[in-house]
C-alpha cells in the first residue's frame, strides 16, 4: 500500500473506507504502470500522486462529472466543453510527471 487511509484522509479524501482498498489498489497498479514499476521508497510525492489518482479514479467510478449545459423554461447555458474521463486521465497525468522525480517518470504524452 502506498498511502494509508488515514493520510489519505488527511490529504481531504473522499472515498469511504469500506471502498479504500478497492481504490487505492486501482491508483497503485495506474502509479505503477505510469513508472514502470520503478517505485522502490514510498516518498511524501508518491502519497500526493496516489490521493490525486485515488480522488481522480473515483469521481470517474461514481459518474461525477462535470456540468457542460443547463436548460430551464427554454433558457439553455453552455459552459465550458467538459472533459472525458480519459482526458482528465491524461491531464492527471501530466501532474504527476510534474511531482514524481525524474528517475521514476518518462515524460511521454500518453
């Protein structure tokens, strides 16, 4: 495990803990594909990476999206495009190549 539930919480999670180890075992195995395995010392920068994967895994799992339109009464507002679950993996992504030492991440667009 690479971060604890209670620094989990911490950090501001949202997860429930009957659900964590489902989660955290998910954004592990993501951290682990995204560094080749690489990770030999869980560090303060691994545990931030994991809590935004972690929160990142389950707004995509439980359907929380953002809100891209609104109609009422014939009034309709557009917001910004929302992005897909895969694009916001992508963005994440980026963050954690920006936080992870360079030794632990190759900096390539997925």
């Amino acid at each position: 495990m690479y971060l604890a539930y209670e620094k989990y919480i911490n950090f501001g999670g949202s997860v429930a803990e009957k659900s964590y180890a489902f989660f955290e075992t998910l954004a592990r195995k993501k951290l682990d594909y995204w560094t080749l395995g690489r990770i030999t010392k869980v560090t303060e920068d691994i545990e931030l990476c994991m809590f935004l994967i972690i929160e990142q895994i389950y707004e995509n799992e439980t359907g929380e999206t953002d809100v891209s339109s609104v109609s009422n009464d014939g009034v309709s507002i557009s917001y910004a495009e929302a992005k897909t679950s895969e694009e916001k993996m992508q963005d994440l992504y980026q963050k954690i190549v920006e936080i992870l030492p360079l030794e632990l991440v190759s900096v390539v667009v997925l």
